[in-house]
C-alpha cells in the first residue's frame, strides 16, 4: 500500500481506545491504522510520545455575528485560524433569520460571509427569531441543505427571543424532517423584569449582568424546554449550560428517559461570579449570558462531564474587544448595553486537557468524546468527522501532553485584544494539525489557507440512540 502520508508511532486516542500505531493516509482520508505501516515514497510525520486526536468539532460559535449594534470581532478567517491553532478542525456557527424574513435569506447570508474564508471545515445551524405557521416548513428546506439543527432563544426579548408557541411549532415539525433544536435557555421576561429594577436602582456595573441572570431563570427555562420537547416528542439541546440546577433538571429527565442533551462550555469550568467583581470595567470581559456562576457550581459541571448529563463541551466562541470601539465599552454605565460573549474558539482543547485530563477529572478517551466524537454524532457529522477510523477525513491534530505554556492575547491568534484565561499555565499543547490529510500546522509554522475550509453540508443525526 502507498500512503502519501504516514503518522508514525503516537498514541492514537479515540473516545473508546488509545493505541500506538501509524496513520496511513491517502489523499483527504486516512486509509489504513496499523504496525509499522510502510512509509516510502510518503511524508513521515514522527508522533512518538505524543498523543494524536481526531480533529475537534465545536458545535457552537458566532463568528461575524451582529448583536447589541455591533459585530463579535472574529470574522470567517480570523476565527477558524484560531480554531485550527487550537486544534479544532471543523466548527458549526450560528447564521440568523432576520425577523419576518425567510430562513433561507439567512442561510444565503451566511454562505456569502464563510465561502472563500475558511481555514477549516464548517457547517451551520439556524437561529430562528420568529416562525409563524406559514414559514414552518422552511425549516425542511434547510435540512435538505445540511443545515439540520436550530437554535431557539428564550431570552434576549425583542431580539432573539420566542415565545412557547413558536418554540412549539418548531419542536413538532423535527418529528418530521429530523432537525434536532437547541435551546438559549434562560427566562428572559423575567431577566428583562430584573435589569430594569438593577439599572432603575443605579446599579449599572458589569457585576449586576450576572445579579439580574439568576440561576434559577436558566433552570426555570431549561424545565421548560425540555418539556415542550416531551410534549412534541422529539429531542432536545440545551446550549451553553452554566447552572448546576439546570443540569439537574437535564439530569432528571435524562433519568426517566427522555432524551435530552447538553453541552456546557470552558467559561463555566473555569471561571466564576468573582471575575465580574475585578476593578473597574473589567467585570466586562466576562459578560456573557448565561454569566458566570458563584463558585462551587464549577464542581457541578465536572460532575456532569463524568456522569454524561452533560456530552459537549463547546465554546460558544463570541468576542468583543475590550478597550476598542464597538467593544465591550459599548456598556460602559449600562451593563445590560455590554455586548454579550467571550473569545474560546483556541483555547478549548488545551483547559481541558488541563483540567480535565492532567487533573484526573476524566480520561484523555473522555475528553476526545466531549470534545469531537459525540459533538460529531449528535450534529450528523460522524464518522465522516470526530473520530480516528479507516474512511474517516484526515483531521488529526499531534498533541504534545508535556509541553507547557501560558495562555495569553498576546500569543493566541483570536481577533481580540484579552482572554478571559490571561497568564494561566496549562500543559499539554497542540503541536501540528491536518485538515483533510494537509497539515495546516506544523510545529508552530502555520500552513492554513483561507477558503482550504469546505462547508459540510450535514445530514440528520438520531440523538435518542446516544442517550
Ligand atoms: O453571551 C453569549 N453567549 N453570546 C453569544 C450569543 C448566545 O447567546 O449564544
Ligand atoms: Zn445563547
Ligand atoms: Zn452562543
């Protein structure tokens, strides 16, 4: 057999195994898996000692995103850049339905904004702001076109925000075309009720975003989602889960059966309330919704990871610049006028090799499932993408499990001027990266073009077969 490229001797790590073998790869996929495969005439890649994972999938970005007047600061090449410096080889970002405009313009949108820019492969999902029973079957042609899962937000009234019913008809016509719909779970008619008593107060630091987004709202609207979801019959996918008493309302459902899955995100694992206390606007930087929570509710989390309650980890990557204009200065004397979100799209894989693996909080098998092969299953991209298998592209990315640095702005490649994780040393780092069989990372010297990255046109998945 002639490989045109073989990984020779790294700890292959799937979500089930690790084993030391080589990588035989043939064009844009990995052909044979085996002992001392031969290598003439191929490009040999030395892994000894080092890990090699499958490319990572991050379900959940905003890249080039308008909200609160502004636009998150990483656009379609900056942030899959990033994405592939960290280690992620395939994303799937947010498009939008414009209010009474149809999904479709939404979609078209967001193929303009991505064709030609990316590094790495993408897909989307739709947010949909408003569907009105004339519009519903839209959503199936959206499906057709791999675009197999929605968003739904229930806060950000007058925004993004839809009501039960909408939410509703939403859920019940997955039955039919086999979407799978993600829930912005947070109680936003009663978060709108806090933030104008907190700013009527004078209370306009950054801390009182978080003081106004209860716990309880999130575990309120994540009880809800999930039994509309019962009620229609259908599967269901909370985001970006912050709060320990929103996992337990998955936690119970998932207990009596019902299928129900949940990412949470580095942010909650890491960070906590006492950040929005820093001096001055720096609070700031970690607005973002759900906010951060008192710490303790972290272990909750990590429970969550171990018990799989909780089968993501995502980034919900959505930067805005902190000391540039159309930044988070936006906000300044009126937090509720901060741009929500926080850069993560580089960093995912390394905290949680770091916290997760180097901590003992779980395997590094188990850190490979959260973070690419049940993203990958649950979001109709598997096998195809998430794991290490012969047919399967050739996303791989060589992990040094050693090595150890500091995350900083200042050496990450995001379009953002802070990171939420500033001087904090981790180890374990990403050393090369292969994108369908062409290493767009070697050792530090970035081999990336933009417009490499193809869309991925994604097909339905069956979640409940996961549960
Ligand atoms: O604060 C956040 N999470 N910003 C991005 C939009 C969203 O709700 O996911
Ligand atoms: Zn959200
Ligand atoms: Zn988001």
């Amino acid at each position: 057999m002639q490989f045109d490229k073989v990984i020779k001797g790294g700890a292959i790590v799937t979500a089930s195994d690790t084993t030391v073998a080589d990588i035989g790869i043939i064009g844009e996929v990995i052909s044979t898996i085996g002992l001392d495969l031969p290598d003439e005439g191929a490009q040999v890649i030395e892994a000894k000692g080092r890990y090699v994972f499958p490319g990572c999938v991050d379900v959940h970005t905003h890249l080039d995103m308008p909200f609160g007047g502004t636009f998150s600061s990483d656009n379609y090449e900056t942030g899959t850049a990033a994405a592939a410096w960290g280690g992620t080889t395939t994303l799937i970002d947010f498009a939008i339905q414009s209010r009474g405009k149809h999904l479709q313009e939404g979609l078209d949108a967001w193929h303009q904004k991505s064709q030609g820019n990316a590094f790495i492969d993408y897909s989307f999902h739709m947010i949909i702001s408003d569907l009105p029973e004339s519009r519903v079957e839209e959503m199936d042609r959206l499906v057709d076109q791999g675009v197999a899962s929605f968003k739904l937000f229930m806060a950000y009234p007058g925004v993004f925000m839809v009501d039960d019913a909408t939410m509703f008809r939403a859920l019940l016509r997955t039955r039919e075309n086999g979407g799978l719909i993600c829930v912005h779970a947070e109680n936003g008619g009663v978060i709108d009720v806090l933030v104008k008593q907190a700013l009527a107060q004078g209370h306009t630091a950054p801390k009182y975003h978080a003081l106004t987004r209860p716990m309880s709202a999130e575990a309120e609207a994540t009880r809800r989602a999930i039994f509309l979801a019962e009620l229609a019959g259908v599967p269901i996918y909370i985001v970006h889960l912050s709060a320990g008493d929103a996992l337990d309302a998955v936690a119970q459902a998932r207990e009596r059966g019902i299928p129900v899955f949940a990412e949470t995100c580095p942010q909650y694992l890491f960070l906590s309330y006492d950040d929005y206390e820093r001096p001055g606007f720096e609070g700031a930087k970690f607005v973002m919704s759900p906010p951060l929570r008192p710490k303790g509710n972290e272990e909750r989390l990590w429970r969550g990871l171990n018990s799989n309650n909780l089968q993501v980890v995502s980034t919900d990557h959505c930067p805005f610049c902190f000391d540039k204009p159309q930044g988070k200065r936006l906000g300044e004397g009126d937090f509720s006028q901060i741009p929500n979100g926080a850069p993560g799209v580089e960093t995912r894989l390394h905290l949680l090799y770091d916290g997760g693996v180097n901590q003992g909080r779980f395997s590094v098998n188990r850190m490979v499932d959260l973070l690419a092969t049940t993203p990958a299953r649950l979001f109709g991209l598997y096998p195809q993408k998430g794991t290490i298998a012969p047919g399967s592209d050739a996303d791989l990315v060589i992990f040094d499990p050693e090595k150890k640095h500091r995350i900083s702005h200042k050496t990450t490649h995001m379009n953002v001027d802070y990171s939420p994780y500033e001087g904090r040393e981790v180890t374990g780092a990403v050393e090369s990266v292969l994108l369908r069989g062409r290493v767009i990372l070697e050792k530090g010297t970035f081999a990336g073009r933009a417009g490499d990255g193809k869309f991925i046109k994604r097909s339905t998945s069956e979640p409940s077969s996961l549960l």
